[in-house]
C-alpha cells in the first residue's frame, strides 16, 4: 500500500475512533512498524505483540497446546486463537492476527507450500479468516503480506464503519 493511502487509512481509522492490535508471527513486527509511518498512528495503533514462537502463542494470547499440536503453529486455527487472545489483552476495535510460513522450515507440505499465510480479523462482534499465498522470498512474502492486511482493513473500514 501506497504511503498516501496508508494515511488515509489512519486518519479514517482516527476520524470514526477505532483503536486496532495486532498479533505477529511470521511478520515480526513489520505490520506494526509499516504501519507508525502513517501520520496519527499514534492516535490509533494500540500496539502490537510478536509471538514468535509457539510457547509465546500460548503464554501470551492463550492459544491451545492441542490446537498448536493437531493444527501446526502456522495454522488458520492458531491465528483464530491469537486474534481471540488479542482481543481479550488489548481490546482494540479492531484485532488482526497472522501467522504464515514465509521460509522453510515450518509446517509445510504440498497443500501449505511456504507463502502461505494465514490472517485473521475480529471485529464489531464479526470474525474473518484469510489465507493467501505469496510468492518470493523471506522477506518480499512478509511485505506482500502487510500490503494485503492493510488492503483487508481498508475493506472493513469501509464496509461496515461508513458513516
């Protein structure tokens, strides 16, 4: 996403008073820090936990051992019990939570090649969950990633907090 865009975006956010969280794991801190080059980010980012590591996921945002075990740390389930944790810790208006494998050595198989990326966003009582693969390395996956949550957040503000 454009930088412009970006901020308008914020201060849409910042106009209807919407506070937003985020949880990252494959991202590590990137959407967050994308996201504070927008002007009035101050005024609606309430922060951002990275949960890196399994352990993290369920000491921090409460997600099950049995779900990590039977569905893998980069799993559409996970990223459902992180936003959930998410939200119940800082919550935001809006809470997005994403896990993904942007490099080898993860859960990956045929069906969940790496570039698969799971996303998922709580809101005004609603969930939705996205998965989306992208192609590149480490480090163009994470960026594709934070450009498609922004766009994805661009939607919900735009469908459902349109005065």
């Amino acid at each position: 996403m454009k930088q412009d865009d970006l901020t308008k975006l914020v201060l849409d956010l910042k106009d209807r008073g919407l506070k937003v969280a985020f949880a990252e794991s494959c991202t590590a801190g990137l959407l967050a820090s994308e996201f504070v080059k927008a002007t009035g980010s101050s005024d609606v980012l309430l922060g951002s936990l990275v949960v890196y590591q399994p352990k993290v996921k369920q000491k921090l945002l409460g997600v099950s051992k049995s779900t990590l075990k039977l569905y893998s740390a980069e799993s559409q389930q996970v990223t459902n019990e992180m936003v959930m944790g998410l939200k119940k810790h800082l919550d935001a208006d809006i809470s997005i939570a994403t896990t993904g494998l942007a490099g080898e050595g993860g859960s990956e198989t045929a069906e969940k090649p790496v570039g698969t990326m799971f996303v998922s966003f709580l809101y005004d009582g609603k969930a939705e969950e996205f998965r989306e693969v992208f192609e590149g390395d480490t480090n163009s996956i994470r960026k594709q990633l934070v450009d498609y949550i922004f766009e994805k957040l661009r939607g919900v503000v735009d469908e459902h907090y349109n005065r």
